[in-house]
C-alpha cells in the first residue's frame, strides 16, 4: 500500500520519490507538507538571486573573454560591453544614494526645533 502511494504521488507530481517515503512521513500531515517542500522549494533570498545572477555573468563574461581569437569579442564587442556595465554600476550606485538621501529626509510638518534646526546645519553646513 505504501509503494502505491507513493507511486500515485509521483504520478501525479512527476517527482522522484523514494519507495521508504510513507514510513519517513507517517502522518498525513508530514507527508503533506514533504510532497509540498519538493513541489514548491522555499525561494532563495533577494540578495542570493543577485549574487547568483552575477555569478552567471561573471562566467558568462570569462567565456566571452576567452573567445578565440577569430571568434572572439572584438574592440567594439568589449566597448559595448564595458559602456553597459558601467550604466548598470552608475545606477546601483545612483538607487543606493538616493535611497540614503529618503533615510535622512525630516518630516517637516512633524518634526521638533532640534530636528528642524539638525536639518537645516545638514543642508547648508555647520560652521
């Protein structure tokens, strides 16, 4: 009955189950939530993905590097290249300045005279 099941799982799934998996999960619920982690796998982080995506660019950058020399970037391939990094660096950098701008940004209808004044020797400097 066991073996059934989980041939029927893996039917209905299309996953590679082992034949012990009833006995590893007794429980409906064990087993439910087995099936499920293997359906759908917890989504890696925000800055994982990022860091893997320029991974596959770092490789992907070494490869065209490595072209032959017939077959490979040319000036005007590694110019193309270099100018889009470049604008894709400029504009990490540009959101990430921006972002720690909005973070020192006063609420001037909220804020206190210490807060106000703090603002104001930020803007046009202190003496």
């Amino acid at each position: 009955t066991a073996v059934e099941l989980r041939n029927r799982l893996r039917t209905a799934t299309g996953l590679h189950l082992p034949t012990t998996l009833v006995f590893d999960h007794p429980t409906p619920e064990e087993l439910a939530t087995a099936v499920l982690a293997e359906l759908a796998p917890e989504p890696a982080s925000a800055n994982a993905a990022v860091l893997d995506g320029i991974a596959r660019l770092q490789q992907l950058l070494g490869e065209f590097a490595d072209g032959d020399p017939e077959g490979g970037p040319g000036p005007r391939g590694r110019s193309e290249v270099t100018a889009r990094l470049r604008a894709l660096l400029r504009g990490w950098d540009d959101a990430r300045h921006s972002t720690d701008e909005d973070e020192d940004a006063v609420d001037l209808d909220s804020a206190d005279d210490d807060e106000l004044l703090s603002a104001l020797e930020r803007e046009l400097g202190s003496d």
